[in-house]
C-alpha cells in the first residue's frame, strides 16, 4: 500500500497542462540535450529509461527521441498522465516502447512491480511526495546495475526553506483568485530583479530570452511551480550523497546551486 501523501497538494499537473499547450520543437531539443550533457550518451539506443514522476512528460519524450529501447513514465497525479499521454499521441502514437501508468513513488509494491532499469529519472520530484527519504530508497530500487539515477533535489536553505514551506502549504490550499495573485506577485518581483540584473550585465532580457535553455522549460511555469509546490523537502548535496553512497552507489556528476534556492542536481551510478 502507498504511503498517504501530504494533504493540501499542488496540482502539478494543471500547470504542466499549460506548459504543453505551447510547448516546441526548440524546448524537446533542449530537454534531449540535457539529458546527453547529464548522462554522458549521445543516444538512449538499448536502454531502458523510466521516468519518476513525469510531470509534463517532455523527459520521456526526449528518451524516446534519443532512442531509448523502452521508456516508462508514471505520475502521482492524474492530469500528468493525461500530460504524457498527449505528448504521446502526438509524436509517438501507437508506439509499444512507451508506456504510461498512474503511480506512486511511495508504493513499494508498485516500484517493486516495475523491476530494474539502465536509466532512472526523476528531476525535481521526490521532494513532492510527502515522504522524501521514502521516495529515494523506492527511486533507488528500480536502478539496473551498472544503471544511472539522475534526480534533482531541492537544497536545504535552513530557515528560507522553512518560510517557503509554509509559503507554498498556505498557496496549496487557498482559493484560485489567491494563487494567481500570489504567483503573479512573485513572478513579477522575480522577473524585475532578472531585468534589473541582466541590464546591469549589458544582456538586457537575456534569461527570459534563453530560459528554455534550462531544460527546455518555462519561465512562468516553473515560478507557479516553485510557489505552489507542495509537499516540499529539502536537502543538502552531502544528505544526498551520504544517502547514496550507504546503498553502494558512486556520484558520477553534481551540479549544484552554490547554496542558493534551487534544484541541486546528481547523477550516480550503481556499480555492477
């Protein structure tokens, strides 16, 4: 049985839903790009790539796009399915390589279920469940040796990750009118500071210009995630790697946020 989650959620996959509706051809190439950059491939071809949480679904389109011989995606909520499933349609229709299922991260059985794979992903996920740690044995657990796990874990800011915690639990369960103002708030403070800094740097507009770049992703969509994204965990890089390591695992590629808020990024691989 699944580990009840953290009750008010985000509903993630409305805004991936959005997300979507606008999403090209440029921002698909980018995401394959950074998944090359990460994990070192050029191609996905005889790997097997399941997708943690798959949100929008643009990662398990770009494995399949890099050739991966099989990808499964699955997702907590049911818009994100609906999410993959559409970007599914529309460049792999009827394709048998890509599955697409609702699930949970803290459904052991489940995860059990799914058996092992070359590639696990799960980028900015695990954070969300309500059960972290939990959420990282189980991601753990799917990996084939000498598989990978690419995840993306939000860094332990210490007091600020306390306030945004009580932030996004208080967005998460207030009404429509309030989130949009909250969201639209941040986003312009956000994006008048981004202004102001890249016009200093003689770059005027330059991060909203190549912010898909960034894995393809979306300015606004990814400020309505941050603010609204609930349940939300933190930890810092070493948590994460201590965590790995106890499980026999070698930290092939870090990147982090230097301390600041944000999404440190890990890729380890599990020895055979």
């Amino acid at each position: 049985m699944a580990t009840e989650n953290t009750s008010p959620r985000f509903k993630f996959g409305k805004n991936w839903g959005n997300f979507i509706k606008k999403l090209s051809d440029v921002q698909i190439q980018e995401a394959e790009q950074s998944l090359i950059n990460a994990l070192g491939l050029a191609s996905f071809v005889g790997k097997k790539f399941i997708d943690v949480g798959s949100g929008s679904g643009l990662f398990s389109l770009a494995a399949m796009r890099l050739k991966a011989e099989q990808v499964h995606s699955f997702d907590y909520d049911p818009d994100s399915v609906a999410c993959a499933r559409e970007l599914k349609r529309r460049y792999f229709p009827d394709d048998p390589r890509w599955t697409i299922e609702q699930g949970d991260a803290l459904d052991a059985p489940y995860i059990e279920s799914l058996g092992e794979w070359d590639i696990v992903y799960s980028w900015g996920v695990l954070h969300h469940t309500g059960n972290m740690y939990q959420a990282l044995e189980n991601a753990a657990q799917l990996v084939k040796a000498p598989g990978r796990l690419f995840i993306a874990i939000y860094n332990d800011q210490g007091r600020k990750s306390k306030a945004w915690t009580h932030i996004k639990k208080f967005y998460s369960k207030s009404p429509l009118m309030i989130q949009w103002l909250m969201a639209s708030s941040y986003f312009l403070l956000l994006g008048s500071l981004t202004i102001i800094r890249d016009t200093l740097f003689l770059r005027p507009l330059a991060t909203f210009r190549n912010y898909h770049s960034l894995r393809g992703m979306s300015f606004w969509t990814d400020v309505v995630d941050w603010i609204g994204g609930y349940p939300f965990e933190v930890a810092s890089p070493e948590q994460i790697f201590d965590f790995y390591r106890e499980r026999g695992f070698v930290m092939e590629q870090l990147k982090t946020v230097q301390g600041k808020m944000g999404n440190n990024e890990f890729v380890f691989k599990k020895p055979s």
